[in-house]
C-alpha cells in the first residue's frame, strides 16, 4: 500500500508484516500515488503541476519529475510551475506506451481555461475541456487485476453537474453518447407542464425527430458500463413533461419510465434575430440578461400545437410537421394600450400575509420607473416591437415549426407588458 501526505512524504507498506518498508521524501505537496502495474514503480502528482516517477528500488529521489503543461525556460532552469495536479492514474499497456491520465495541471497564464482532463500517450498530450469541475475520473481497463498489463479502453469522468465517458480507443477520444438524462438544468428552468395519458404514438413521434438532431461526432461504440436492472415504472400510460428554459430552450421529456428521458429540443430563439452586443439596451427596460426566457406554454397533444409565451411580450405559435420546410415566419404586431396605476401597498404596520406574493408585485413598478429614463432621452419608442423577428426564409427542421410570432410593442414610450395567461383552442384551429 502507498500513502502519499501533503508535505511530500510516500509511505509504502507491507499488509503482511504491517510495517512501513521504506519512505521517499520530495518537497511539493502530493495530490495523488498511482502504481505501474509490475508493483516497481509508482507516480506521483504535485501541487505545482509536476508528475514524478519513482522506482521501489532507489527511492531516494525521482528518477524522472515532468511538468506536463509547464513552458521550458531558455535558459536551462527547470520548467515554470503550473495549478495542482489533483489525481494521476497511471495504466500501462502490452503494444504501445503507457498512459498518463490527470485532472488539473494547466498552466497559470491561461486565467479562464475550464476543468480539463489531459491524457498523455507517449509524447502526444491531448487536453479535454470540461463544462463543469471535474469531481472524479476512474479508468475502464480490461483486466480487474491491478498487476496485470491494464489495456485501458475509457476514461469516466464525473463532473458536478454531469457523467461523460471518453473513448481511448480513438485517436481523436471521442465521448460515449450517454444513455442517461441529459442535465435538465443546462439552462435554468423558467416554466414546466406535465401531461399524462398522452396519445400513444406522441413519444415516438417526438423520439424520431429529436433523434435527428443528435450531434456528430460521438465514439461509435456501446456505452461501455453496464449492471443493474432497468425497471420500467409502474403506470402504463404514456406521461410527457416539457421544460421551458432561461434560453429560450423547450425540452420534451419522456415521463413513462423511472428516468426522464428527453425526447426532443425546440430552441425558441432560432424565430428572432440574434441580438447585438450594443441593442441589448433596447429590452433591458422589460427584461435584465435573458430575453429569450419562456415564461408560459400551452401544448395540446391532440392536434400538436404549440404554443410559447416569452418573457419580452410575445407569443410563438408552432404546428408539428414531419417534412422539413423553408418558409417565412407570419408575425403579427399588436399594439395594447394600458394606464400604469401605482401599486397600492398596505400601511407599514400590517404585515402583509403572504410574504412572497408581496415580492412578485414590484415588477411592474420596475416597468413604469424604467419607461421614464427612456422619456428623457427624447426620443420616444413607439410602435416597436422587443425583439426582431427573421424576415428572410428560414430552413425548419422536421418537428415543431414556427407558424405565427405575435409581439406586443412599444406605445408612446412605454414598454408593453408581459404576457401572463395563455390559453388555445386547437379545434377552431
């Protein structure tokens, strides 16, 4: 047994004789051990991003310390120090060199790399970003047995917020498509609806679009984990839960089964033009960072049709097709005329019974102080809608397709209000 300690210390035991045989010193705190498989040899990962080999036999010092992703300096001196190296496996193989796998270890003058995992492979060193901290790798070899020849085929990294597992079997270390569900939470949920007792056919309908849109570029391999037993829920009928997201985004779940399984994504942005950096100013006096955000949707299951309500006061209205389409998108604008009264609110000294419902009210306080600074600038907003519908055709996917965008503009100055109930009858079309 190894243990390595923060002042540099590696201990290595005899569970036998339970004893201590032999100690090694080094002067960078120590992050992890990892054993060659013979049992000879170990590696160690450091606080200044260094990794170094020993041998059981001579351990008095390394007999090879590396810094990964340090520059080497002209003039001879060792290279520059680099972030901690927080875990190091070391996995060998029969026909090609060992590999060296670490999380952390990049260099300190890159200030917003992401979480990455580096592989080496004899000389060639790969880095693989990650979209959220890495909490943990483990890696898949084809032996259980520690002293044979490791023969690793995959990398699982677990992150805060997702599962991902690397292919090592392809040059270019493609990720596994993951079975599991995605992160719901990719971007922040703003709205949910639950349906239950769907028509049959909706799931798979729903499944073969989404499935189209699947990204490249995945390792063509079966997801290399397997083990326990997938129960299928208890209900038989058909359940669908759809998420409306911060971005913009709609997800469609399927609900049946134990997990949310996600069937297909409408990305609700794609109707509008994409804003410039400077016009984000325009809409700021409804919305702060999300202009996009869903805040209502209506679906009836029946006749397919979708509806969005956003937060920068418009409607979408989507039918379902199964053929791709490049079409104009029909807008509508509608021009609502509205007196902003002050909120009344209670005398200080009668506490409000429901604290939270007293919190969503100043929003339209928010509204009517914001319209004024727009009034100062001379000039007067009218007529103008949030955001920009597309003019030009659009290529739509099979799948929701946008049929109509309603917007609420702009009257006198004031910005319009947001839309805050939602109702369709499908059968009047």
């Amino acid at each position: 047994l190894l243990i390595g300690y923060e002042n540099g210390t590696v201990v290595f035991w005899d569970l036998r004789s339970k004893r201590a045989d032999l100690r090694a010193y080094y002067d960078e705190a120590i992050h992890s051990v990892a054993w060659h498989h013979e049992g000879k040899q170990f590696m160690c990962s450091h606080s200044d991003g260094s990794l170094t080999l020993w041998n059981l036999k001579s351990p008095n010092r390394p007999f090879q310390t590396t810094i990964p992703h340090g520059k080497i300096q002209r003039d001879g001196k060792k290279p520059e120090s680099c972030k901690p190296i927080l875990k190091v496996e070391y996995k060998t193989c029969k026909n090609s060199e060992p590999f060296v796998i670490f999380s952390g270890g990049l260099s300190y003058d890159k200030a917003c790399r992401r979480p990455s995992l580096t592989i080496m492979h004899g000389k060639a060193i790969t880095v693989l970003e990650m979209d959220h901290p890495i909490v943990d790798f483990l890696t898949l070899c084809e032996t259980p047995y520690p002293n044979e020849f490791q023969e690793p085929y995959a990398v699982v990294v677990l992150l805060e917020k997702d599962l991902i597992v690397v292919d090592l079997t392809q040059s270019n270390f493609p990720i596994f498509e993951n079975p599991y569900p995605i992160d719901i939470h990719e971007s922040p949920v703003t709205c949910t609806e639950y349906f239950a007792d769907c028509p049959p056919d909706l799931i798979p309908v729903l499944y073969s679009v989404g499935a189209k849109h699947k990204k490249q570029g995945y390792s063509n391999k079966e997801w290399p984990i397997s083990g326990g037993a997938w129960n299928l829920g208890a209900q038989t009928y058909p359940e669908i839960i759809i998420t409306g997201h911060a971005d913009g985004s709609v997800k469609f779940w399927d609900a049946s089964a134990i997990t949310l399984q996600m069937l297909y994504k409408l990305k609700t942005s794609k109707v509008f033009e994409k804003q410039k950096s400077g016009e984000g100013k325009a809409t700021a006096e409804i919305v702060e960072e999300d202009p996009f955000a869903v805040q209502m949707m209506y679906w009836c299951p029946e006749s397919r049709i979708f509806c969005v309500a956003g937060v920068s006061a418009y409607v979408v209205i989507y039918r379902f097709s199964k053929h791709e389409v490049n079409t104009e998108i029909a807008s509508l604008e509608v021009r609502l005329q509205y007196e902003v009264e002050d909120i009344i609110t209670p005398e200080p000294e009668i506490i409000p019974q429901f604290p939270d419902a007293s919190s969503q009210l100043p929003s339209l306080k928010s509204l009517s102080g914001s319209t004024n600074t727009v009034a100062c600038e001379g000039m007067m907003k009218d007529s103008i809608p949030c955001l920009s519908v597309k003019t030009r055709p659009v290529r739509m996917p099979p799948g929701y397709q946008a049929d109509l965008v309603i917007q609420l503009v702009w009257v006198d100055g004031e910005p319009p209000q947001q839309v805050t109930s939602l109702a369709v009858n499908s059968a009047y079309g």
